[in-house]
C-alpha cells in the first residue's frame, strides 16, 4: 500500500535541531475559507468524517444550526452559526468553518512534552502522533484556537490533519473537495494568500464591506488556514476567533526562558560538584570507630 | 594520557550516556502517515440518487475486481471529472458510502398490499408480473381514445412516470418510448418534485 512519510520541520519535545530540516524546497499548503460565500450546507464536516472513517456523533441542539457546541475529538471539523446584528439593526448568519488552523509557531507543539508527539510536515501541516502521544493535554494550553481533543478512552489528543495522507499523495484534503459553493480553496499559502487579497478587495469595492480582510494573525507566525471575513476588524463575531491569538506566555516561558535557566542550574551544579571535589577531595570514612561514636 | 581499557570504557559509557541524554539524535526527521485508504481501490463512477441536480460521484471498492474478491465499498467522494459538480457533493451526498453500507438498505422488491399495514417481500417475477397486470388493468380501464369533440387522443390519463436523477439518456429514450406507445401522457421528472 502507499504509506507515505513526509519529511519534518519541526518535532516537539525534541531537544537539538531538527536532523535535515530545511535541506529539501518544500510548499507550504494552506486552506482558504472564503466566509462570504459559505452557506453553511455542512458538507465539509460530513466529507470530513467519511474520510477520516469516524461515525456521526449524537448532535447537540444548542438555539441554532449548529451540529454541536465545539469540535471534539471525533469531530475535527465544525461549522459555527452566529447571529450578528448590524449596526442598521438587521441580522448576519455568520458562518465559520472552525477546524485546526495548522499554525505556522504551533503552540500545541510548543507546549508538548513528549518526543514527536506533535510534527509539522515540511509542508506545513501540524499534525499528532498518537503512538507518541501521553495525552497529558498540554497541547490544549498551548493552542489559542481550542482545536486538540482529548478522546478519554484511548487517552490520547486528536484534531483535524489536514488530510496529510491525502495531501501527502498530491491529493486536496476532503472538506476543500466536497464544498460545493467553492468558499473553501486548497494551494501553496503564497497562492491563497493573492486569492484572499483578491476577494477581500473584491468585496470592500463592490458588495459594500468596507472592513473586509483576510485573517491570517501573525501572533502564531500566520495560519495554514486563512479566512476571508466580511469585517477583518471584529473576528470574534465569528464564533470566537481570536482578534490577535498567540501562543500563552507561560508557553513560552517555560518552554524559552525557564528551561534554559533549567540547563544553566544544572550545569551549575555539575561544577559546583567538580569544584567541590577538587577543593576538598573525595568524602572519606574516618574510621569505624569515630563513626560509631559519631553516630548516637 | 595512561589509560587502562577498564578507563577506556568508562569515558565510552559516559560519553554514550552524555549524548543521548543531551539529545544528539541521527535518527532521521520523517514521520509516518495514515496509508491512503483509497490507492489501490477500484474506482466506479456513478450519479448521486438524491435530489435532481445528479452530481457524478467516484466509488471506491477494495479489491482490483478480481473474480474471487467481493467488493465492498470503502468511500465515495466527488468525480472531478463530471461536469454538473466538478468533484464537489453536498452532505447528503459526502454521506454516500454510509447510504450504501447500511443494513436498512433495501435490496430487493417489497409491496404493501391495498389496506395491509406493512410491507412484505416479493419475488422479482412476481412483482413484474403484478406490475404489467396492473399497467393493463389501469389502461384498459381509463383509456380515452376520443375526447368530447370526437377529435382521436388515445390518452391513458390512469397511469403517470416520474424518472429520477440516476437515468441516463439511454433508459430515458427507452421511457419515454414505453409509456408513449401506452398513451402515458403524465411523464414527469424529479427535477420539478
């Protein structure tokens, strides 16, 4: 069969730079979701799960067209209804394709523990491992989006791929294929990148979105997974989409400035221990007799 | 430098030691992927029965349609290649392979009888049989072959068709011959349902 590996540019809980990273030219793919055009047909979350051969799971009403409150780990693609009223009165169905968004400085891998739990593909896909995975939910603190799941019986984290297996064969992940409006569009990240540009211009000169963009936040180093919004300047009309989402300063500083203090404490007491050697020599036994007076 | 060979293989060990606790790794940076469950499938390509817009969907069976193997669908996705949708479902038709994998799948012919409460199985003889019985009854009963100006119509207005989105031009041409030379007049499609 095609069992296909991709090559790594970076590997979580991995000390040491990353062996052969940046040798090959790589592409880095990126998702397109044009929110302007979804109309919330749900195609995706179903092309989603046939692919990545989960059964549906037991919807939840929540006052609105939503399948369920937010992703789980069986449920790696979820699309979110939300009623915005506009500064006229009138109401906008926003809907959000809400999955992973394969950040370019992955706060799920920084904040993983374990060896290789947690890759990101030479092409960019931040994908889990779960044979390597502890499932010690680590990940969960570090990702701003709320995207890795815990799936109890297993123990394990998981969350959307990317399709990696497909894309890894030349191949569009699922959602993109199955969207039958054309709202979600799959290529390099450059590419998507003049497609969003495009739209969002097409939509402030002629469909009067004044504050239309593209939502790619650079507080994560930019996503695999662009959005255009109809108001660039409010994405958490979106159903939560961080205004400037990065990765959680206790991230970082346990895993920057606390485990290098870390090194240096250990390596201070390495020598302290030599100095003391030397200094004062091996402990000796006086005797078995001062010892034994010595000792009450 | 004196050294024993016992010295020798203690700065050996640690040395060993200090390297991989210190994450000096060679091995190389490749991570494995889920295997493309659809690569050596045989792909079918085939219409979405649902609604009237007949999006062109590709069936993935495992095996190579060898004479001892038993297909048995594995996914169904869009077909790039048809021109109505251009590999793009929606999620009635995403959900396609669970349609087709399914034990309420109906499989053979059943008829639900004038006043019976319930369905039962029927051979498909039979209900051909019973078909044609009923075509005759129902044209020999409602046949006009004059209407009131005397003007020659040979309608059958007892009998109506209604096709669906899965017949090609072929079993259309073939319909519509059939249910002409009966004088169906009521030939309807799903399109308009």
């Amino acid at each position: 069969m095609s069992q296909a590996t991709l090559q790594i540019r970076r590997i979580s809980g991995h000390a040491g730079p990353v062996p052969g990273a940046g040798v090959e030219r790589a592409q880095t793919v990126c998702k397109l979701v044009d929110t302007t055009t979804c109309i919330g047909c749900k195609a995706c979350e179903v092309a989603c799960l046939e692919w990545n051969g989960y059964t549906f799971s037991e919807t939840v009403f929540d006052n609105s067209y939503q399948t369920m409150p937010e992703t789980a780990w069986n449920y790696w693609n979820l699309i979110k209804f939300n009623e915005h009223e506009r500064e006229d009165g009138t109401l906008m169905l926003l809907m959000r394709k809400d999955q992973c968004m394969h950040c370019a400085e992955p706060g799920c891998l920084a904040a993983c523990p374990a060896d290789g739990a947690i890759v990101q593909y030479a092409n960019g896909i931040v994908d889990f491992q779960q044979d390597h995975c502890i499932g010690c939910g680590y990940c969960v603190t570090g990702c701003p989006f709320n995207i890795p799941k815990f799936n109890p019986s297993t123990k394990k984290m998981f969350k959307c791929t990317l399709c990696a297996d497909r894309v890894a064969q030349g191949l569009e992940p699922a959602c993109i294929k199955a969207c039958p409006t054309g709202c979600l569009h799959f290529g390099t990240k450059d590419d998507m990148t003049d497609l969003a540009e495009t739209r969002a211009q097409q939509l402030r000169e002629h469909y009067g979105f004044e504050k239309a963009g593209v939502y790619d936040p650079t507080g994560v180093g930019g996503t695999g997974v662009i959005y255009v919004l109809h108001d660039a300047a409010n994405p958490e009309a979106y159903g939560g989409l961080p205004k400037n989402p990065h990765i959680p300063w206790v991230v970082r500083l346990w895993k920057g400035p606390a485990k290098w203090i870390g090194n240096l404490a250990m390596l201070g007491g390495i020598i302290g221990v030599a100095l003391h050697y030397l200094r004062f020599g091996p402990k000796r036994v006086e005797s078995a007799k001062d010892q034994k007076g010595g000792q009450p | 430098m004196d050294g024993s060979r016992r010295d020798f293989l203690k700065a050996g060990a640690l040395g060993g030691a200090a390297t991989s606790f210190f994450g000096f790794d060679l091995a190389p940076a490749y991570a494995q992927l889920r295997e493309l469950k659809i690569a050596r499938a045989t792909e079918t390509r085939s219409t979405c029965p649902y609604c009237s817009v007949s999006c062109g969907v590709i069936i993935y069976t495992i095996g190579d349609n060898a004479k001892n193997v038993t297909p048995q669908v594995v996914h169904v996705e869009g077909d790039p290649d048809h021109p109505i949708n251009r590999g793009t479902l929606c999620p009635k038709g995403a959900s396609l392979e669970q349609d087709i994998v399914n034990p309420r799948r109906l499989l053979k012919p059943q008829v639900r009888r004038p006043g019976s409460d319930h369905w039962e199985d029927i051979a498909w003889d039979q209900a051909i049989d019973e078909i044609g019985h009923w075509v005759k009854k129902t044209r020999d009963e409602t046949f006009i072959e004059r209407d009131a100006l005397r003007r020659t119509v040979n309608r059958c207005e007892g009998i109506a068709w209604i096709g669906g989105c899965t017949d090609t031009n072929e079993f259309n041409y073939l319909v519509g011959k059939a249910m002409r030379s009966l004088g169906v007049c009521y030939l309807e499609t799903q399109a308009r349902v």
